[in-house]
C-alpha cells in the first residue's frame, strides 16, 4: 500500500511538474515574444533615427555643394572679368585715340613737307665731327667758286 501511495505521489508530481512545465514553455514563449517585440521596436525607432540622420546629412552636403559650386562660380567669373579688363585697359592706355593719331598725321605731313622744301634748297648735307677736337665739319663741293670778300665761303655739297 505504501507503494501504491507512493505511486500516487509520483504521479501526482509528474503531473504538477508536467503543469508547471507547461506553463514556463508558455510563459517563455510569451517572454520570447515580448522581446522579439521590444528588439523590433527598437530596431525599427533606431533605424528611423538613424534614417533621420542621414537626410540631414544628405541635405547638409547639398547645401555645401551649391555654397561650393556658388563659390567656384564666381571665382571663375571674377577671373574671367580681370583676365579680360586687364589687356583692354593697357590697350586703352597705350594704343592712341583717334584724335591723337590724326594729330599725328597732320604732324608727319608737316615735317615731310619741310623735309622736302629742305632738300630742294640742298639741306642733305654731310656734318660730322672731324680732328682730335671733334669739330663740326661738313662736306664741300670743291668745283664749285668760293664767296665773300676773303673767298672764305665755299658752297655746301649737298646729295
């Protein structure tokens, strides 16, 4: 009889320990869930954080792009604008306006109109500077007659 009792006992244990055993399966399962939860939720606020980040980021280099392409830009335009001015106003500087060089013009017509009078009159003549004290010569024309009361005066030759 003890043993049938002690039977029972070990049944009734068995099935205490069957229950409980059960019942931590359910409850681990639920434990698994709940923290397979908690993870994704986590995980899902953590990525959209992190998604959030990089936007910002993505629009925070754009926006330092174009500065950069702006500043790049105007540098170019700049340079481009100096390389530009910088011959036009040494052309302007020294290339002479029109009027100028119409005075100019005007100026060398005069002068070869002198010139040329001159050389008419027999203004090509040879001067040089002659002797050790480099006196002013010139050259004569020794066919021609001389002049003056002393025949101290003798013609020019000229070309």
């Amino acid at each position: 009889m003890q043993l049938g009792l002690l039977m029972e006992a070990a049944q009734t244990h068995q099935k205490s320990a069957e229950s409980t055993l059960r019942k931590l399966k359910a409850t681990t399962h639920d434990i698994a869930t709940i923290v397979r939860d908690e993870v994704r939720n986590v995980i899902v606020t953590e990525l959209q954080c992190l998604e959030a980040d990089s936007k910002r980021a993505s629009n925070a280099l754009r926006e330092v792009q174009r500065a950069a392409t702006l500043r790049v830009l105007i540098w170019s335009v700049g340079i481009t604008i100096l390389c530009s001015a910088i011959p036009l106003l040494l052309a302007c500087w020294l290339i002479p306006s029109r009027g100028e060089i119409a005075v100019l013009r005007a100026r060398h017509d005069e002068l070869a109109i002198k010139i040329a009078s001159l050389e008419e009159r027999g203004g090509r003549i040879d001067l040089r500077r002659c002797g050790a004290g480099a006196r002013l010569c010139v050259r004569v024309d020794r066919k021609a007659p001389s002049y003056g009361e002393q025949s101290d005066y003798l013609v020019v030759r000229g070309y």
